[in-house]
C-alpha cells in the first residue's frame, strides 16, 4: 500500500509538471512573495539591528534642550551679557536643574558650525561639531581608523589636528584616513582635499589643515541633517566632520560631575561671520531609573530664559517630539523603515491574496479533470485523505523553485535597499548577510499557506461530490 500510496503522489507530480503555464504562473507568484518577505527579514532586518546597536553605543538622548534664540529674563550684574559669559550661564543654569532631587540627569554641551568651503567652484557644505572624548551622551562611535586623539594611532599629528568624517561623505569625495582637508580657504586653495603638503611640516603650521584619522557618526545624527535649509542629506555635497573643541576655541572645567565650556573667540581656528553659522544645544539621559519630568525641566528654564521668536516655546523636547527644529534628525530613519515595512506588508498581502486565488482556481481544475480518475481511485480502495495528499503536489513543487529562486532577486535587492539608505542616513551596514533560518522560514510559510489552501479546497470538492 506504501508503494501504491508513492506512485499516487509521483503521478500527480508529473501530472503538475505537465501543466507548464500554471506551474509558471505560481512559481512567479511565489518568487514575488518570498522575495517581498526575504526583504522584510534581510535588508530591513539588518537596517533596524545596525540603527539599534548605533543607538545602543552612542547613547542616544532622552531629550534636547534648545536655548537658541533666548535671552536670560535676568542677568546677574555679575554676568556680562558677552558670548562667553551667556554660554557659561546656560551651562551653570542646566547643570544645577540637572541636579534637582528626584529629577537629575546628565547632560552635554554639543556645538557645531556650518561652513561652506568653495572647492574649486564646486561647493561643499559642512556640518562641523565638537568631539568631546568625556561624552556620555550620543557619543562619536569609530567604524573604520582610530578617534581623535586615540593614544593607539601610530600617526602622531597633534589631537587638535585630527579629524573624524563621515564614511559615505569620504568615499563620495575621494577622501581616505590619513589624507588631509581644508574647511576654510586659504592661500594655497580652496580645494576640500589637501594634496602635495605635508601637515606636519613646519613650514605649512599656520594653515589650519586637518588630518582624517577616522569614519564615524554619532546617533543624534543618523539623519544627516546640516541646517533648516538642506532638509534632505546631500552625502556627496554635505559632511559631517568632527574635531577637537580646541578648533572653536573650547575649554571645559569639571563642575558637580558636569563640564562647564568656555568660549574664547580670540583662540579660535575655524572661525565663523556670524553666530547664525554656530548651533548649540545641550542633550540629556535620565539617571534616575526613569524618564525625567520633561515638563519640570522645562518650567524651570522658562523661568529663567525666554524665546525671542516664539515665547511659548518649550525649551525642552523629548526625543521624537517634532516640535524640536532638528528632530528630523533621529526620527526620519525610524519613520522611513515603518513607511517601508507597511509598504512591503501591502504588498505581500496583496500578492498573497492573489496567490491564493490562483491556487483555488488551479485546484478545482484539477479535481474537475480528474473526476474519472478519483472514481477509479476511490473503487480500488483509497481513502479520501490519501487522494487529497495528490493536491499538495501543486504547492509543493511552487513553494521549492520559487523559494529557491528568490535567492537571486532578494539578494540582490538588499544590496540596492542597502546602497538606498546608506545614500541618506549615517550608518555602517557592515557587509552582506545571508539569513539561512529566515530563508526556511519563507519556504515553510509559503509552502504552509499554499498547502492549507489546496487541501481544503479539495477536501470540500471531494466530499461534496461523494
């Protein structure tokens, strides 16, 4: 009876490769399906799992304090209303609410500066922001060469010469560790790219060039986001670039286990026209087990300090509070890869759907052509469920090729999705991964799906016909 049973479900093999424009029609459509879920379970599994170790590194904040564009409702007269002593009296104001009992957190000073460096009249934008190695808080994470000021670089160039880049920036421009850039014009060009001089010579000391040490990104800026006028990244144009805080003539003092800045515009390197070129925002992380009384913090700066522009402006806002200027920064890669998902999750119920009526269509087909043989089969003395094992052979054969065959196309997909999101969010992807248990997942589910489909569809033809 084995034997009969063998044969049985070997003829309806060979009976579904016979029919060649059906078997066709449901491989594409199972190619399309496992190819929609393969990406699903490579490419946005690999986006989200490198977003999150990012996020997990660096340190990502609760929330931004945003003191730009106020003034303090009162100064001290001990307080002289100049850069330095206003940037001293934010620090010294969110140092002591950030030791406020029951709702402490530690915060961060970060600054940065856009420049725009003419490159031989093909410009380039960069956003240029302070490496603080004492930061506890969106931290600077190194993919590829060394940070600034690592004692392990075999290259000695001084710390406040050193550089950190952004990778696809660096690639996009030619730029590699250990090559040398300008940020500003001066004599000898104004060219991105140094070439033909030596950093470390001494005859070339007062030019203010700097020597790429590494490629790396913070998680505050996984969207590259330069100003409020370049909403979308530009990784050929735009650049984020870090450096020692000695470039923006910054020094830093301990105070109540928080550093203190202080601004010297005379000992500045990278100089600025105008403070509209310099951002300053101040991030801060919960210590307290949970997450900080937003609103406490920001009624106790509204007591100090008011928006010039807008006076009911918070102040303080929680990450992904689009109200910030720059939330687009953190939010945009997350809303992207939930935008992408659902796409994907359309698509496949659609295609699903249509998979599932071409195997009931298929399926009553067969059964309708093979009424005089089930008869036979059924007066020599097969049950029922052994005759209805013959109709999984459809499914079977579709499932196997298709899945198989989406190895190809998926794969090749990642790489595109990949390259896609690389050319818009700051993350290292690392290299190409193959997920073998999520390409059995596929061939079990599809295979599962079209099987419950055509056994149930044959089981009420044929017992509706008995």
């Amino acid at each position: 009876m084995k034997k009969q049973s063998f044969l049985l479900f070997k003829n309806a093999f060979k009976q579904a490769f016979r029919n060649k424009i059906q078997l066709v029609g449901l491989i594409v459509l199972v190619l399309l399906s496992s190819t929609i879920f393969s990406l699903m379970q490579t490419s946005l599994a690999r986006i989200s799992d490198e977003y999150s170790t990012l996020v997990a590194k660096s340190n990502l904040h609760d929330f931004v304090i945003d003191l730009s564009n106020t003034t303090p409702k009162t100064v001290s007269n001990k307080i002289s209303t100049s850069t330095t002593a206003v940037d001293e009296k934010n620090d010294f104001d969110i140092n002591n609410i950030a030791n406020d009992a029951g709702n402490e957190f530690i915060w961060d000073r970060v600054e940065g500066r856009t420049m725009q460096l003419d490159n031989n009249s093909n410009p380039r934008i960069l956003k240029i922001l302070t490496y603080n190695q004492d930061a506890r808080i969106d931290k600077l994470i190194i993919s590829d060469g060394y940070q600034i000021g690592d004692s392990n670089n075999p290259d000695k160039t001084p710390s406040w010469k050193q550089v950190v880049i952004n990778k696809e920036f660096a690639q996009k421009n030619n730029l590699h560790i250990n090559d040398t850039i300008r940020v500003q014009s001066d004599q000898l060009g104004s060219s991105l790219k140094v070439s033909g001089y030596d950093l470390n010579d001494a005859a070339y000391s007062s030019y203010n060039w700097l020597k790429i040490v590494g490629y790396g990104v913070s998680a505050d800026f996984t969207t590259p986001i330069i100003d409020q006028t370049t909403p979308i990244p530009n990784k050929t144009r735009e650049g984020l670039l870090y450096v020692y805080p000695m470039q923006f003539g910054l020094s830093k003092r301990l105070e109540k286990n928080n550093y203190i800045w202080s601004y010297d515009k005379a000992n500045e390197k990278i100089t600025i026209s105008s403070d509209n070129d310099r951002e300053i925002y101040f991030v801060g992380k919960s210590t307290i087990g949970k997450i900080n009384d937003i609103k406490l913090i920001s009624q106790s700066l509204r007591s100090k300090y008011i928006n010039t522009i807008d006076s009911d402006a918070a102040l303080v806002y929680k990450l992904g509070n689009n109200k910030y200027t720059f939330n687009n920064r953190t939010a945009t890669l997350n809303a992207t890869i939930i935008g992408f998902k659902s796409l994907l999750i359309g698509l496949l119920l659609i295609v699903l759907i249509i998979t599932a009526i071409t195997v009931i269509l298929i399926t009553y087909k067969n059964i309708d052509n093979s009424r005089t043989q089930i008869g036979i089969l059924k007066s020599l003395g097969y049950s029922n469920i052994k005759i209805l094992i013959t109709s999984l052979a459809y499914p079977m054969v579709a499932a196997l090729i298709g899945t198989i065959l989406v190895f190809l196309p998926a794969n090749g997909l990642q790489v595109i999705i990949v390259q896609t999101f690389a050319n818009y969010f700051n993350l290292d992807f690392g290299h190409f991964i193959f997920n073998g248990l999520g390409f059995i997942y596929c061939l079990i589910l599809i295979f599962g799906f079209l099987s419950i489909i055509a056994w149930v569809i044959s089981a009420l033809t044929v017992i509706k016909n008995q």
